[in-house]
C-alpha cells in the first residue's frame, strides 16, 4: 500500500508500537543519489508516517540507500556501504532513539552486542504508534531507483521472542505440548504461555488451546495439554509468550502430531475353557493405538497342543489347537500397535500407551467318562403250542406223583 512516486512505489507497514526492529533486505539495481528529504531508495521508521509523504521531521530520519553510503535524509550523519549486493538493511527504534545495523542478526540488537552503524534521535508523536515504510520518497522526478526485495522482517521489542522450540506428545484425544524459553521476553517479564492446536487445512482451524500462568518472577510452566482433540487428525501446534504488553510471536511445531487412543484389551483374563481331545478357538481383539498388532508370549505357556497366532489384518490374537490333556495354565501376552517410537517420530511418546500387557489363564478338563451298562442274556419266548406241551407235561408228572404217594390209614 502506499503512492506511486518517480514511477516506483512506496510500501507502508503500520506497526502499532513504539518499541521494535525493523529491517528490509534488498539489492539495489540501479540508484540515483538523493537529496534532502528525497530519496530514490529509503527506509523509515520509527514513528506513524503521516500521509502519503511524511511530514518533515519523518522525512529527515528517513534512512537512504546510495550506491556507496546509509545516510539520514538530512544529510547529518553517514556510513560507507555498497548497495550492489543484498545486504540486511535494520534500524531499531526503541525509547525515542533510532539505531542503524548492516547485516547484523536481530539476537545480537535485542542483546544490545550489535554496534550500530548510525544513530539518531527521534521522538515519537504518540504513546503507541510506529510505522515502516520503505520504497521511492521522493516528488523529484530525477531522484529514482530500481532494486530487488528479498525480505521484510519486524520484532516488536515490547513483546517476547518466539519460544526456542515446540514439540508434543500424544494421548487419548490429547496433546502435551513442551517449549524452549523465548531469547527475549520483551520489556517486561513473561507471565505466561498459550499453545493452540491447528488443523492442517487451509486455511488451518483452531481446535483447542490451554495456557500456563504465573506471577513474575514466578516461571510460568513450560508445558500443558490441549484436550478435546479427535484421535487419528493430525495437528500443528504454535506456542506464544505473553507478557504485560501482550502475546509475542508464535513458534510451530516442525511436523504434526496426531492423537491416539491407548492400546487396550477386554479386562476378562480367564479365556474359555478347553477339553482334551475337543477342537479349541479364542479370539483376543485389543482397541486403541494404531493396527496391524504385534504381540509376543512373555511369561508362563499355553496348554499343550495349542498355538497363538495373529490374524491376517493384524486386528486380533486366535488361540486355536486340540488340547492333549487336562491342566490349567498361566500366561502373559504383550500387545503392541503399529504407531512409530518416538526415535522415528519425536511427536510420538508420552501420554499414549502403545504397548499393554495382560495375563490370561486357560483351563483344559478331561472329556467326560460315559458309563454303559451289561445288557441281560434275553430269555427266548415260547409259542403257544409250546406252551400248551409244557403244561401237559406237568400235568401228567403231577398224576405220576399221586400215585406213588401211600394214602394215610383211616382210624
């Protein structure tokens, strides 16, 4: 934004503070020289610049670019430089003073272990205003530029610095963000940290935040956790200082993290019983974590003539065989999901569990002993004729035996 002068234009920056750095890295391709109060190649901060032009004491700590020197406008104080390749073009504006830097880092400025090259006052108009303005300021048709921008950059000194790093770790519906100091807490001491989790969309949502607090020269604490999160949506986390002026810049976590629940499986730990003999299937399906699963047998044994085996999908666990005899037995399976350590993925650690351990018990009987009863030798059956035959007989050995019988004497 800005006019368009000398056919070139002038870019404008409002900053809504008093207190800051500002610099501009550029090349300049071809310069006319400057004269007061114009510019073909400038940069100005330091206070609001009033309309499209600034007014005269803006304009005379405006700094010019010339192909061999950095100068104020007015033409009080310069230094030799050579405009013909990119150098990093600051001024820090801080307590009515201005300060120029060539190519100097903003850590060295705000540790105050940068010399500047040029340094003037200039006081402000009011109690919280600034401004950067950089292009072509001039209304002189011959005093003219032509230059490449590489980048604009801006700390606002009453603010913190970004933390020193950000990284999470995961949990069921959750991330635990952790973060470095910042290098600079501003004017005044940090009194406290919020961090956001951001979808990856674009533009990216806000899907939850927490914030730590304390009263200086209490610290506030460098870590809390973002809840509320859906588990398997990956997330950007910023984390940002604040301090009696406000929140400072905010620092990303370099790759996202994504929440996931526990690695589980049913509390029951007594599995069916078998019989020796008789086929056996039991089926161990864990939740949580990421499939496929891995597991392994830790402690103790299955009951002889049966195997555990992991299914195809790597969804669940099959105890399957024929039992062979009759026992119980104890043993303790580990349960791992597929979700990387944090060696592969350092957002990956903490609060999840990816690895559950559980005992189980199996109780294989002996089969059943059935008991048959000895059948009776059956007796054969007589027809009617025999029947008939039979008491005939006994009929005339019943007559035989009368006869041989003495009769009793008569008194």
């Amino acid at each position: 934004m800005g006019d368009r002068t000398s056919d070139a234009n002038l870019y404008k920056y409002a900053t809504g503070t008093n207190s800051f750095i500002a610099s501009i890295k550029l090349k300049a391709l071809a310069i006319n020289r400057h004269n007061q109060l114009d510019a073909g190649l400038m940069l100005s901060v330091g206070d609001d610049f009033s309309g499209s032009f600034g007014n005269a004491t803006q304009r005379s700590a405006m700094l010019y670019i010339d192909p061999t020197a950095i100068g104020w406008a007015d033409d009080t104080a310069s230094a030799a430089n050579d405009a013909s390749g990119f150098h990093e073009y600051a001024i820090r504006y801080t307590n009515g003073l201005l300060d120029v830097f060539v190519d100097t880092s903003f850590e060295a400025i705000i540790a105050g272990t940068a010399q500047p090259l040029l340094s003037r006052a200039q006081p402000s108009s009011g109690s919280d205003r600034g401004a950067i303005v950089f292009g072509d300021q001039t209304n002189d048709a011959n005093v003219d530029s032509d230059y490449e921008v590489e980048f604009v950059k801006f700390q606002n000194l009453r603010l913190p610095t970004e933390p020193g790093y950000v990284f999470t770790e995961t949990g069921d519906g959750q991330l635990t963000a952790y973060w470095g100091t910042p290098a600079y807490a501003g004017e005044s001491a940090i009194s406290g940290y919020t961090a956001t989790a951001l979808t990856t969309d674009t533009p990216p949502k806000t899907a939850g935040s927490c914030s730590t607090s304390a009263t200086p020269p209490e610290l506030a604490a460098n870590f809390c956790t973002i809840d509320g999160l859906a588990n398997g949506t990956p997330y950007i986390v910023s984390v940002q200082a604040t301090n009696a002026a406000g929140g400072g810049a905010s620092a990303l976590t370099d790759r996202a993290a994504t929440p996931v629940a526990s690695v589980a499986v049913p509390e029951a730990s007594v599995l069916a019983n078998g019989v020796v003999g008789q086929s056996y299937n039991a089926v161990i399906t864990p939740t949580g974590g990421q499939a496929p699963y891995q597991f392994e047998i830790v402690d103790g044994s299955l009951p002889q003539g049966l195997a555990a085996q992991l299914s195809e999908d790597g969804l669940s666990i099959r105890i399957a065989g024929t039992p062979s005899r009759s026992e119980t037995t104890h043993f303790t399976l580990s349960i791992s999901d597929s979700t990387p350590g944090p060696v592969e993925l350092a957002s990956k650690a903490g609060p999840t569990l990816t690895t559950v351990v559980q005992t189980y018990s199996i109780t294989v009987a002996a089969p059943d002993v059935v008991v048959v009863p000895a059948k009776a030798t059956p007796v054969p059956s007589l027809g009617v004729w025999a029947v008939l035959l039979l008491n005939l007989l006994a009929g005339g050995l019943a007559a035989l035996g009368l006869r041989g019988r003495k009769m009793p004497a008569q008194a």
